[in-house]
DNA sequence: CGTTTTTTGATAGACGTCTATCATTTTGAT
DNA sequence: ATCAAAATGATAGACGTCTATCAAAAAACG
C-alpha cells in the first residue's frame, strides 16, 4: 500500500478532512474525542506529514542566520567560506542563510545582532557564542520567542541554546596527549611546551586540561604560552621558550597564530642544523601538533615542520548545524548528542582535498 | 524578488507554459527558436526547477538499492546497520532504500543481484564492487540502462561506475606509516609487521604499499602474514611471528581479524610480563595500528592494546553515497572527488560516540 | 493555393498539504 | 425546550510542477 495521506487518516479515524487537519496542526476547536481518534489513527497507519508538500503549500522558505565573529584569514574565514559554499545547495532546498559577521569577541555587538534576528523573524540562528551575560540573555530572548538557536565552535550555558555543534575540547586535548604519549613511546621522558591564546579562553582552557589529563602523568608539562592568538607574540615567546628550556621534546598549540609557529620552529631549525642541506637527513626531534587545518598548517605539515593537526571539521560541523536548524524549524526531533563532533587528527598523507568553491556546482 | 516560476520564465520568453515545459523537460516538438529563448530566459532568470514540486507531482520516490556482502559481524554488519538507520530519514525524503545482501566474494552472484535491480527499475544503485570481468560487465549493462551506479568502498575501473565513495587505500596505508615513523620517533632503529587478509586483495595490497612508501625508508618492514582476514589463523600466525621476531616494534593491521589480533597481543603482554600487576605501569612496547573501528578494537583502544585505528567512516561514506545517488538520479552534477573520503585516526580518547539507532528518531 | 506537418497555446486534473470560509450539527447551559 | 457556544463537515483555491488532450496557428510542401 502506498504512504497514507491525510485524507486517509481523515477516514481512518471516521472525520473528516478538515478534522483531520485541525488535529495535526493542532489549531484548535476539536473534542477530545475526535483528537485522540485521529491521532491513533495516525499512529496505526503510521502517518508522515509529506514535508515537501507542506512546505510548498505554505510557500514556506526557511531563513536561517549564522553570527560568525569577522575572520582575519584563519580558521573563520574558512568557516565563512565553507559556508557560502553551502548557500546554492540550500537555497534549493527552500532555505536561504545569510551570513553576518560580526567583531570578534564583541558580546554586546553579538547580542544585538541576535535581537535582530529575531525580531526579523529568522526561523533558526546559528551562533559563536561567547561566554558572557548579554549574549545569554539574547540567546534567551531568541529562545523564548521560539526560534531555535544553534551554538557553533563555542558554547554557552545549556539552557540558552537548542543545540551545542562543534567539538568538545577537552577531548581535543587528551586527543593530543594521545599523540604527544606515542610519539614519545621510545624516550625516556619528555617535555611538552604548550602554546595557548588565553588562559581565559574556555577552550583553550579545556585543551590544555585534556593535555594535562592524559600525558601529564608521564610526561613533563610546562607552564603554557599566552600569545593572545597573535602570531608575532607566539613566535616571540617560543624563540624565547625553545632557548630557555633546551630539553623540549613537544609543543603543543592549542589556540590560534600557526604562522608565527612555523616561523619559529623554521628558525630554531636552521640554528640547529646550521650548515645541514637535506630537510630528510635530520627530522626534528620535536614532536609538534597544532590545531585547525589551514593553509599554514597544511604547507606545515607536508614539509615535516608540524607533525600532526588536530582539526574540528568546519564543514562537518556546518552540515550538523544546517541538519539541527532545519530538524528543529520543523519541530522535529534533534539528539543533541549528534551536534558533538569528533575531532579529526591529519598528518602528512591524510590531508583532505581542499575543498573547492562548492561541495557541487549548481543546476 | 521571489524566487521564478516556471511561468515567469514562459512570460519572460514570450511562450506559453507548455512550451517552456516542453523545453525544460525536452519532450521534443519544439523549434529551435523558441527553445533558444526559453534557455536564454532561464538563464536571465536563474530558475531553478523546484524539485519537491516536481516530485509530488510526479509522485516520484526514488528506489535506490544497496548490494552488500554479506557480514560475518564485522565491517560490513557495521556497515549495513548504519544503513538501516538511515532508511526511515530517506523514506521521508521520497527515496526507497533495499539492502540486499550477497555472499561475499562471490562475483557471478554479485553479476546477477545488479542484472535483476536493473530489471526491477532501480533509480540508482550502490555496490561493494569486485574486480571481477562478470561484474564489471554487470556494472556497464546498469549504466546502459541509465542507472547511476556507486561503488563503495572497493571500487572497479572507472568506466563502470559513475563515482567511487570510499577511501584512498593508499593513502590510509602512507598515513600508518605517518603513526609509525611518529611513534618511532624518539627510537634508533623500528621493525614493522604488517599484517594482512591477502596478498590478492586490492585494498590490502594498496594499503600496505603506502605502509612501504612512507615507512619503508626509515623503518625495517618485514613480510607481511597473510591470515585470509581469519582471526584464529591471524592470533596463530602473530604469535609465531612475534617468538621468532623479538625485535618488533610496531604492528599494523590492515585486513579484518582484530579479535585475532587482540587475542594474540593478550596473550603476548601476558607472557612478556607475568607477574605485573598493573597496565599502566609497563604500556607495551610495541606500536600497534589497525584498521576498522568496531567494537572490538574500541575495546582495545581503551584498554591501550592497540595504539590508533584508520577508519574509513561508513556512516560518512553511506552520506556521500546517497548523495551522490540522489543528484545523479536527477541529472544534477556530482563531483567524483567528493567521493572520496578521508580516513580518520581514532586514539583513545577521540573515539566518535556510538552511532544510535538512528541518527535521530523519527515522528 | 490547398493540404499536410509541425509547432504552439490553452487548459484541466493531479500530487499532498495548507488556509480560509460557511454551513451544519452537536453539545452544554439555562 | 431554547439558545448560544463549540465542534464538525464540505469545499475551494493555492503552492509549483507534471501529464495529457485538443484546438488553433504557423510552417513546409507539392
């Protein structure tokens, strides 16, 4: 038998079409009787709504806003383009995103832009939290006038939000100290030197406890570097550092600046291997992770100054989102749990393709 | 503006709506000049069909049929699983999914199962490919019959198929030898054992060559053991290898048999330190990669037996093949590189969550 | 020029749902 | 039993496309 329609639930249940549909949308103005007759219909025959045909029925599109902080060429301007990547493909599938950028770590900006979104009337926004009052309290607002929001990359409390989508940093961090414990399988001991932006940061914060919960035990863990994610700052600081402490088997960065890493780690290389011609002959002793797989850390890795990025998965990450706002705007159901991506770790042959303009032309 | 009609783009044309559905659907019968037109206004215009109105009113469900081998509980029960879950998702979306499974290995079967979904009026089909002449053939006849066709996860020549969606072995077999070299880092010498189903098989031998082609320079790799992907002979053969090799270092498993696998290093810790009460006191030695993340080599992986796991994904590799089965089945582009799935590294702690049921539930 | 062919236009009904309106029936309170 | 309120039925038009049919117009042909 073919997929029930409306209509033959209408008849299942001995109402009438109009019944039917006043149950289903739940508008109202029908007896509890004729409710509970329709829905066990509904549940016998097992009913599904046809979507597409709502959809085009109530002319409905979807309007899905994304708040992302302005990029400065990192690992948000990937994001920001993966993401425009994604704009023809949905808008064929009756969803328009618009993308807004907004000053990094700006929470008032941030929070006024949610409150127009929403008074806008956007079906689902899409968010880079930032961990502070005015945010949340938008977020609230969003909330309560029923539109589904969506964090991405940073989180906030729980009840702000409908769904987290990104990594769990923590895991990120033991991810690294998996890495940093195999890498020194054959040493003695070991000493890990690690590179964060803030100490404020809540996920940097969380790396490097993972870091610390996983190799701490065996391996020795400095004192972390602040760079506040400016690459000049990093590479400063890590000359410095590497001279410092000379016993240095592992550097671990956990936040942002890979440029300044590279030209750091180039030049302590160089000093060691003074008048040394092949890359090949001598590899570095260091082990090196880094996060976000980006152009620098790409050209990083394939030359052997980084041995291993962990990376979050921008574009996975957008697909769960754009998967959660469209569940959600539907008032489907949405296991949070799925919005939780597993960090993925890429070394010199693992490298995903770059991804082109567009996942697929258009048509 | 909204977004055009198929009538705005007739008005635009100076044509009735007929014409320009003849034009749009080419059912012939149309002068040039006119069509010439038609095609200029939807370009002007950028229309785009609406396909879910063209699928309802066509009724149109996609059937898109899978031939699987048959599992022995392993990859491919996994595999079949994750497929499942999807179904309820896609019968929402109008796409019909049969899993059918065949026995393993078995090329004329295989020949057959594809003739008879091509028979039957398949919309698009997905096959664990062999490299096999009856096959091959079988696969040409499909795409005579216009039946979009994807291998996953074995592939055949490019002329019989319209995307492959699966991993590079290749590339998963250099990026072992990225483990290896990383684990041996801090080591003088290394000795490799690959371990492997057959010499024969494709993927295995692909893999191992990237093993030898990252690896190979730096580290000593011995023969491989071929255990015909049977965990029994697999736990026999390894524990020989592992008495008359004393000076291994790493183990990587490339085929199936990681109950075999387990078992032999088991019994190997057991012997090497007998009376040592805890693990975390003396981690092994060895680095142990292998392939497939399942319940077993989860086990393992927490447990510290195994030391990483390359896995190919299925539930990413499911995504894209119904993806891609979805736009070829209506005409629309799909890039063959997309098909290709990067191999992911699982350690200890950045071990995806158990995939649920379903990704979602239904309603 | 008349006749056949080709091309075009006009239109109706379907797909499954939504929204709205109006008439009718049932229910509950008085 | 009376009357208002609540519940239900019937139905029509829309959404954008497909399919089909029939008549009308234009082109090609001898």
């Amino acid at each position: 038998m073919r997929k029930p329609t409306l209509h033959d639930v209408a008849a299942a249940a001995g109402v009438s079409y109009a019944t039917a549909d006043r149950v289903l949308n739940n508008r109202g103005g029908v007896a509890k009787k004729s409710s509970d007759r329709v829905q066990a219909a509904i549940a016998q025959l097992g009913y599904h709504r046809d979507i597409t045909a709502a959809n085009l029925s109530r002319k409905r599109r979807y309007r899905f806003d994304f708040l992302l902080p302005e990029a400065r060429g990192g690992f948000f301007a990937a994001l920001a383009a993966q993401l425009a990547a994604r704009v023809p493909q949905h808008r064929q599938l009756r969803q328009d995103i618009t993308l807004r950028l907004l000053p990094a770590f700006d929470a008032p900006a941030l929070a006024q832009a949610i409150d127009t979104c929403v008074v806008d009337g956007v079906d689902g926004l899409c968010v880079v939290a930032l961990d502070h009052p005015d945010v949340t309290a938008a977020l609230m607002r969003a909330r309560a006038a029923a539109v589904p929001v969506i964090t991405l990359v940073a989180d906030t409390g729980a009840a702000a939000r409908s769904a987290y989508v990104g990594i769990d940093n923590r895991t990120a961090g033991r991810t690294a100290g998996d890495l940093m414990l195999l890498a020194h399988r054959g040493r003695a001991g070991g000493l890990i030197l690690p590179v964060m932006g803030s100490a404020q940061a809540r996920d940097h914060a969380d790396r490097c406890a993972g870091l610390h919960e996983v190799a701490g035990p065996t391996l020795e863990i400095l004192e972390p570097l602040e760079t506040a994610d400016d690459a000049d700052r990093l590479q400063q600081m890590l000359a410095t550092a590497l001279q410092r402490h000379p016993g240095i088997t592992g550097i671990y960065n956990l936040g942002a600046g890979v440029p300044g890493l590279i030209a750091a780690l180039d030049q302590h290389h160089r000093a060691a291997t003074p008048a040394q011609g092949s890359d090949n002959a001598s590899p570095p002793r260091m082990v090196v992770i880094s996060h976000e797989l980006c152009a620098p850390s790409r050209g990083a890795l394939q030359s052997g100054l980084i041995d291993a990025v962990i990376d979050q998965n921008p574009g996975r990450e957008l697909d769960q989102a754009l998967r959660a706002l469209t569940r959600l705007s539907d008032a489907q159901p949405f296991d949070p749990a799925s919005g939780v991506i597993t960090p993925a770790v890429h070394f010199k042959h693992n490298l995903p393709p770059l991804p082109a303009d567009g996942p697929d032309g258009d048509t």
